[in-house]
C-alpha cells in the first residue's frame, strides 16, 4: 500500500493537534523509509518482475526486517520511546502511543494488498491477501482511506490563508495521481531507483504537508 497510509496520518492529526502533520506523515512510512535504506545497502531484497502483480512489480523476496509483524511491532516501540524523549505535549504518552499506532497500523494495510510475502518473524509464515491482483480494486481502497483520513483533517482544522482551504485536497490529489502514474507506468527495472524514487516521495510528502500545514490551525 503507498498512499492509503497516509489517510492514518491525517486521522491521528485530527486526533491529536498537537502532533505535526509532516511527523505522522513519516511515522505512516516509517516501515518504507526503513525498507528502502536496507534495500540501498543490499540487507533486504526485491526483484522488478513486470506482471508480478497487476498493481506493483516488485517481488518483495526478503523483507523480514523492515515488514515483518515482529519488525514492525518493534519499530513502533522505537517510535514510541523516540516520542517519550521530546519535552511538552509531543512527549506526552498520548502523543507517543498514537505515533506507535501509526507506524504498526503500517502492517495490517500493507497485509490487505501484498501478496502473501509478508512474514510474522524474519522470513517465516508469510501472509498477504493479494488486492494488488486487482488493480481498480486496490486503487479504490487506498483512495477511500486517504480521502477519508483527508476527511478527518478537514473537519478538525480551519485555513487561515486562502491557500489553507485548497492546499491539502490538491496535496492528496496530486498523491492519488502519482499513485495512479505508479500502477499504470512502466516499471522501473532497477531496484535501488524504485528504493531512490520512494524515499524522495516520502521526503517530499512530508516537506509539503509541512508547508501546507501552516496555512491551517
């Protein structure tokens, strides 16, 4: 799942104010962030194999410590400690424990699509339902999560610039267009650039919902 995470992090901003946008915006793809940097030093493998699945061309042949179960119950641990360390409300055990539950939420969203590649402890058991098999089916459901995670953060939050009323649904249009680019395009056959390309959109989703995120209170 790409852009269905982030519906997570515009629901737990309408949660919890207090948390930048931008943060749970990288907690959503901590686990990706994560994958992509062990894939770029060769610690965990994919193939490009085009018609893998009609959605995504990747064949995810080792992602135990990045996306599996274990691994991301972990990794929100991490989050929540890091979290506990900030001073104020963003250290407060709420605003930790919802930065958790956003990074572990990253696994059950993933199961929904990924073929059953996805493993509960290194590489063992793997699991996956395989919606990337159904490609406007996966489209529309990573689409119904942002739009109504989008939802959320609208009603919670007013602009307070011209620019605040329209700067995030076109941030989430533009996401969905990017989304749709990535099923339909053509794959790219290297692994490090898919590894490359993915770290830049999460940086810069997260520099823009920065900016964005100004024009709102």
């Amino acid at each position: 799942m790409f852009v269905g995470h982030y519906g997570v992090s515009f629901a737990a901003k309408s949660a919890d104010r207090d948390i930048p946008l931008w943060l749970l915006f990288v907690a959503a793809q901590a686990v990706d962030i994560l994958w992509a940097i062990l894939v770029l030093v060769g610690v965990e493998n994919i193939r490009i194999v085009p018609g893998f699945t009609a959605s995504v061309p990747i064949d995810f042949e080792f992602i135990g410590y990045s996306h599996s179960l274990l691994a991301v119950f972990v990794w929100a641990c991490v989050a929540f400690v890091a979290m506990k360390s900030f001073e104020g409300s963003l250290g407060s055990t709420r605003a930790a424990l919802l930065i958790a539950l956003v990074v572990l939420s990253h696994w059950p969203l993933d199961l929904i699509v990924h073929r059953p590649d996805l493993p509960l402890y290194d590489a063992e058991y793997r699991m996956g339902m395989s919606l990337w098999d159904y490609p406007v089916a996966s489209f529309l459901v990573e689409t119904g999560l942002l739009l109504a995670g989008l939802a959320c953060y609208l009603r919670s939050t007013r602009p307070v610039v011209r620019g605040g009323r329209y700067g995030m649904p076109v941030l989430v249009a533009a996401m969905l267009l990017i989304q749709l680019s990535l099923t339909l395009g053509p794959a790219i056959r290297s692994p490090a650039l898919v590894a490359l390309g993915a770290l830049a959109l999460y940086v810069g989703f997260a520099a823009v919902a920065y900016s964005l995120e100004q024009q709102r209170v």
